[in-house]
C-alpha cells in the first residue's frame, strides 16, 4: 500500500453496491411471495440475509421456512447466472484500489454459492480479485451486526478504524459502523441519510482511492478492559490479550489490573504507544500519545490519563483508565443481603471519593470552564452498577459522572437494560464463588465496566461488550480463550 493513503482496506458490500442484484432478488421474493412487493416490504427484503426473508414469509403464508429459503436461493441464482451487471463505476475503483495496492474484501449476507457466481461474474469483466470474501454462511450472525465486517478485518489483519465500508442499504451501513469502520454509502433503493463517520454519494462513478482515504480515520475505537490481575490465571494469557485486543478493532485501550507489566508487553508486541501508571492501570494507543494525565504516583486504585492526537486529523482526545475499589459490592448487598437504598448508598463513600477525584482531574486537564474544552473518554471498572440499569438505587458513582457531563456510551447504543443489560460481570462466574453462605447461589450479572464520554466533538456510533470464545467458568479457566472475569466494552466514536 502507497503510505500515502491512510486507508487499510475497502470492503464492499455485494448485492446493490457492486453489482445490481437488488432487483434480480426483489423478483424472486415477489415469485416466491406470490404477489407484487411494496415499498412496506423492503425492510424485510433488501439488505436481510436469505433466512431472515423466508422466516418473514413462512409467517405470512404458512409455509415452511427451510424450503421457501431453499426456493429462493435458487430463484436468485438462476437469475444472477443469467447476467449481472455491475454497479456504475464499480468495476473502475476495484481496478483503481488493486493499482493502489489496497486490499479489497467483499463482505455480503448472501450464500457463499450466490456470492462465488457473482465474484466469477465479475472476474469474467475484468474485475481484480477479492483478498478476502465473508458471506452469511461463514459467520455465525449476519447484517446488521458487527460480525461479518469485523471477520473481514480479521482476516486482513487490518484496524476497522482504517478501512471504508462500501454499502448500499441501512441494514448494511448499520453492520459496517458497528464494526467501527467509515461508510461510504450508495443507497441503491433506500435513502440513507448522512451522519457522523458516514459519507453519502449517489453513485460509484468518480469515486478514487484518494477519496476513500479521506474517509478513513475519522473515527475513534476505544476498549475498557479489566486484565484480571494481569491475565496469569488462564494459560498463554499474553498472546491472548493481544488476540482481544485486534479482534475488537480498538484504536486506543484503558487497561486496569495490568499486573505491572502488560501494558508495556502488549504494547510492544503491538507496535503501539502507552502509558503505564502504578501497578495496576495503563493505556495503549494506535495513535500517538502527545501527554501523560493525572497522579504520576497513582496507587493500585484511582485514574490515569492520555492525550491522543488522532492521525491525519490534527484532533486531540484525553483518554482515561479508572479503576475503582472493588468492596463492599453492591450488588451483593443488595441481592444478597436485602439492604435498602439508603444503605447501600451510604456503602459506596470510598468509589464515590475515587470518582469524584478522577472527574476532577479531567475538568482540569480538558479545560472545563473554557472555550476550547477537550473530548474526554473515560473507560473503567467502576465495581458499581449503573443507576441507568438499577433505577431503584440512586448509584451515587455513576451519578457523579453523568453530574459532570459524562455520557455512558453503551445506554447511549442500547437504551433499554432489560432488552440489552450489557453485564461485564462476570464471564467465568455464572454463581457466586466466594465461600459462605451465599456460596453457589446465582452471581448477579451488572455493567460494571464503562466507556463514558463529554461529546464534545465525539458521537457514539455503536457499543458493545466483548467476550471471545466460551470461557468455562470457574475454578476450570486455564484453557479459556478470554483471558479475564471481565467482559471488555468497545464504543466506536465519530470525530
């Protein structure tokens, strides 16, 4: 790749972007629907995985789900084998890409079978080859989340901050932001407003690598995550980590409980920049730390911060780790010992201490009071509910923050707890592993682990926690891909 480009890769949606399929599958479902399909249908019919079209049908005809998903792979695909025309200068900017040096992935909910006959299709027109090719059947969820464009970037080996998604449908723009990539999106049939991170063209033609460079970058990727005691439980716990950390597509991560030396090692072997402070907390860093914020004598409790000055924008963002003390616990106290509100208020003094510095020490460094306030994000393990999940407790840390002008990330995504609770604790403790007399009893599952922010020039695009593979749970973790008893939390800003 040219350097100066500052895109990693372009990944393209199939149907409707590079080729004009939306109306070859828009016909299928009408033969297979048995009538005429209106604009209240498209939701259900354009940018949805085959399945999802055939379970909507079977719902309103009755009939089996498997073999109306069965007719209707056959039905697009005869009609995609008997001539597919591609999109208005698709083919030119696959061609510039490759000139350039850029990879390109196609990243599609169809079949692999309808996604191969398309790719030879294109092939046979002079198109260059895809690097990599992720279709409905090699990811285990589809669009709209995250999985199929985050695979396509694991498979590159390269950042989603760095790379444009090409798309042409909501439901498409929606997996590719989640996935913290920028969109460049070409609404095929349905308008797609603009928005942060989000370009808007009518067509392909005249769109160059240079200008998909420019998309590239402006957006923020930021992990909280909890190490768990430095990782040492779980057996090559180091290349784990790193492992985490490329999969959830991060550009800057607070750590806590760093065991003195992980911040520093995984910075290392990333190639990153970072700041570790005491024992216990760090920050890694795709882009490059410009200041190192906060109590250069923290103790294994407290904050730390960085300032980051974002590539190829100029922008500077202060990034925060704070990790809070763990006891008494609340939701102990409260699910395990009944004690009322006030009680378990009156419990949280030393957090609430904690965070009332942390939030001082970030109006200070940002410049609260100014003219020229600083976008702030601070990531942490609170070892405190949220009073957004657990209304009836007027959590006094979490209230703090929002006091201070503190958005929480993840409610912004997921406003709802009961339809998204988001736990971070625990992974590994579905019941309570302390000895005593709640010893095996259910462990409360809360959202301890934050990514808070002061939306000053940052807008949530997407949250979610982060837990790979399927830790056992404890005492038999040693084997577990997720190195930690936490679950991570990964929000995608736009700048």
């Amino acid at each position: 790749m040219k350097p100066e480009l500052p895109v990693q890769a372009v990944l393209f949606d199939m149907d409707g972007t590079l080729v004009d399929t939306e109306g070859l599958w828009w016909e299928a479902v009408e033969l297979v629907a048995g009538r005429p399909l209106t604009d209240a249908d498209r939701p259900e019919v354009l940018g949805r995985p085959v399945e999802h079209t055939a379970d909507w049908l079977a719902a309103a005809t009755g009939a089996d789900a498997g073999e109306l998903a069965a007719v209707l792979h056959r039905e697009f695909a005869d009609r995609v084998r008997a001539g597919v025309v591609p999109r208005p200068g698709a083919l030119d900017l696959l061609a510039a890409l490759a000139g350039e040096g850029v990879p390109t992935a196609l990243v599609t909910a169809s079949p692999r079978a309808v996604a191969d006959t398309v790719v030879a299709a294109l092939t046979e027109r002079g198109a260059p080859r895809f690097a990599v090719t992720v279709t409905a059947d090699d990811t285990g969820t589809t669009k709209p989340e995250p999985e199929p464009y985050l695979a396509a970037c694991a498979a590159l080996g390269v950042e989603p901050a760095r790379c444009v998604a090409v798309e042409d449908t909501p439901t498409g723009v929606a997996s590719a932001e989640a996935a913290g990539c920028a969109v460049l999106a070409v609404p095929s049939v349905t308008p797609i407003p603009p928005g942060p991170g989000r370009t808007v063209r009518d067509t392909l033609t005249g769109v160059t690598p240079a200008l998909l460079a420019g998309l590239a970058g402006r957006t923020l990727t930021v992990m909280s995550w909890n190490l768990w005691l430095g990782g040492g439980m779980v057996d090559d716990h180091r290349a784990k980590q790193l492992a985490a950390v490329r999969a959830s597509g991060a550009d800057v991560v607070g750590l806590q409980e760093t065991g003195r030396t992980a911040t520093q090692e995984l910075a290392a072997a990333l190639g990153w920049h970072h700041h570790a402070a005491g024992e216990n907390l760090g920050v890694l860093s795709r882009h490059p730390i410009v200041a190192r914020l906060g109590d250069p004598g923290v103790g294994f409790y407290g904050a730390a911060g960085v300032r980051v000055r974002i590539d190829g924008t100029g922008r500077e963002v202060d990034v925060w780790t704070a990790h809070l003390h763990y006891t008494p616990y609340g939701p102990y106290e409260a699910d395990f010992d009944g004690l009322p509100a006030e009680d378990l208020v009156a419990h949280e003094e030393v957090r609430l201490a904690q965070m009332r510095d942390t939030l001082a020490r970030i109006r200070e460094e940002a410049g609260e009071g100014t003219d020229t306030v600083r976008p702030v994000v601070l990531t942490g393990d609170f070892n405190a509910p949220s009073h957004l999940d657990r209304p009836e407790v007027p959590w006094p840390v979490t209230l703090a923050a929002e006091a201070a002008g503190l958005r929480d990330s993840f409610r912004e995504a997921h406003p709802d707890p009961a339809l998204t609770p988001g736990p971070t604790w625990s992974p590994i403790h579905p019941v309570h592993p302390e000895p005593g007399p709640h010893a095996g009893s259910p462990e409360p599952q809360d959202r301890i682990d934050f990514v808070l922010h002061n939306a000053h020039g940052l807008r949530v695009l997407a949250s979610r926690t982060l837990v790979t593979g399927s830790p056992a749970p404890w005492p038999d973790v040693a084997a577990n891909q997720w190195p930690s008893d936490h679950a991570a939390v990964v929000t995608t800003f736009a700048l």
